[in-house]
C-alpha cells in the first residue's frame, strides 16, 4: 500500500520517555514507589515518524536533538526503524527534550515535558528543514515546537501544493495562531484539544460536528475529532461521517492518538478516501492502546487490516 514516490514529511519534536508505570495517580507531596519503569523515543513528532515508518510508507522527520547520549539513542531508534533521519539537526546549546509520563491502572496517563531543543528554533531555522518537504505529499506537524516555526512551515507547504495535517497538541495557552488554522488542510484534535480549540467540549456526533463547524470558521478544511472510545467525527466540505471505535483491551494510551495521525496520513497519501482513511487510522489508533510505550508501539499495516477484517463496519 506504500507509495515508492511520494514521502510523508513529519516536522516535529524529538525526545525521550521515561515512563513509569503506577497503580494511581499521586497527590500532591506524596512519594510512591512505581510498579515499573522503561526508557524510550518519544516526542510527537518522533513517534508519528515511526508509526507512519512502522505503516510501511517512505518518511522524514526534520526537527532538532541535542548533541548528547539522548540523542545518539533516538537517531538509532528512527533509523532503526526505516525513518530518513537527515533533516533532524543536533543543537549545539540545547539537550535533547525529555518527557517523563505516569500511567496509572486504567491506561490513564499524566505527561511533563521539557522541549530543550525541540522549542528552541523559530521561523528564523526555517532553511535548515525545509529540504525535508520537497517532493512530499503530505506534512504533518504539531504544536511542540515554536509556532512560528510551525506556521513557516505551512506557509511554504501551501505555497507548494503540499496538504498540511495539524495535531494542535499540546494546545498554546493563547491558543492556535488564526493564520495557522487558515494554512490547515486536516486538523486532528482530541476531546480536549476541541474544547480549547472551540468551546465546545464534544461527546457524540452532533456536539463533535458542532466543534467542526467552529474550525471550519476559522480556516480549517477537513476537522478530524477523536472522541477516544467513542469513535471519531470527520468533518470535510465535501463528506462528513462517524467511525465508530474499534474494541480492544486498552493498557496504554500514550501513542494513541500519534498512530492515528499516522495511519490517517498514510491511508490518505496512497490514495484512500476520507472514510476510509479516518477508520483506517482509527484502527492504528486502538491498537497502539494495547501495547506499552509511545513509539514501540505502532502496529503494522497487516495487524491494522487484520483488525479491520475481523471488526465490520456495523
């Protein structure tokens, strides 16, 4: 189903996970001892790269690292994994972003992240990643690096005919510059996201599409909603549906909705119509619930056509 011509290009954040798993949440000023712990690549841009590589389709993620061992043990991971990793550039003052993630009983999790060189570039590095969008035939970015930077990049990707897909997460505190609503071809937010995004916070079709109609408003073309095990709300001007949600055995949430923009960007870069892709990426999404770790656990398209088959479209 890959395409050997067109490359999905993913700007975005790199860092690594230190996760910890734990029976519940802590309270403020108490000690815990977790019941395991693990070390992984992490970042949403990181992880989309590799879940779109994992899909079997050509990718590049440009973005920054540090020059430290973070680093040298993310490079390796997203080659490892097929992910051209030419446009991801070491800063030379900044250390590589970390994030340190909590997971409780129900797959809930709690994430703190600091950016380090992810946040440190503007529009002003615009030249040293543009090279990563030529001749791709989609881009996929998200909100954890500058906005500036970001709202560069769409500028150029729409001067050029390239379709751009926002996961707005994490959402500004200011919320999302207007102009880089206006530059999205495809915007991916989850429950949360929607109601920071809109003021609405969406819990079936109808609230989901009421949202759309918000950040239809503001320049978006197609609004994906994910209302996590209630499915998914797309909303295009040409089509408009409800996938409803995949059951699996959820033990982790973390690369949910990272897959799903990945299996969304694959499925609509080889050609698939929108309903079909957001199942498809519906589909990415539930599986990666059910496994641990963000990255590592991005399924293959078998095991997301295997899941398709076995479930039908009720």
């Amino acid at each position: 189903m890959s395409s050997p011509c067109t490359h999905i290009a993913v700007i975005g954040s790199t860092n690594i996970d230190f996760v910890m798993h734990v029976t519940r949440f802590a309270q403020p000023g108490e000690t815990m001892h977790v019941r395991s712990s693990s070390t992984g690549l992490g970042g949403k841009g990181a992880n989309q790269a590799m879940a779109v590589a994992r899909l079997g389709q050509t990718v590049a993620l440009a973005g920054w690292t540090g020059q430290d061992m973070l680093a040298d043990m993310a490079r390796t991971t997203l080659e490892a994994a097929g992910v051209n990793t030419r446009w991801l550039l070491e800063d030379t003052t900044c250390g590589t972003g970390r994030a340190f993630i909590t997971i409780n009983a129900a797959g809930q999790n709690q994430i703190l992240v600091d950016g380090g060189a992810n946040m440190a570039h503007t529009d002003a590095s615009l030249a040293h990643i543009l090279p990563a969008l030529d001749g791709a035939g989609l881009v996929m970015m998200q909100m954890e690096m500058d906005p500036t930077l970001m709202l560069a990049i769409a500028r150029h990707a729409r001067a050029h005919a390239i379709p751009v897909m926002l996961d707005p997460a994490p959402v500004p505190t200011d919320g999302l510059p207007e102009a880089l609503c206006a530059l999205a071809d495809l915007i991916t937010p989850n429950e949360r996201e929607t109601a920071a995004l809109t003021g609405i916070e969406p819990t079936d079709e109808t609230t989901a599409l009421a949202a759309a109609r918000i950040l239809h408003a503001r320049g978006v073309g197609t609004a994906i909603i994910k209302l996590g095990h209630r499915g998914v709300v797309y909303s295009a001007p040409d089509a408009q549906g409800f996938v409803p949600p995949f059951r699996v055995h959820a033990i982790d949430t973390v690369a949910a909705g990272d897959c799903f923009n990945a299996g969304l960007a694959t499925a609509l870069v080889t050609g698939h119509p929108l309903g079909q892709a957001v199942r498809i990426a519906a589909a990415c999404g539930a599986l990666a619930t059910t496994r641990a770790g963000a990255a590592q656990a991005a399924p293959t398209m078998d095991e997301v056509m295997t899941l398709m088959a076995t479930q039908s479209v009720p």
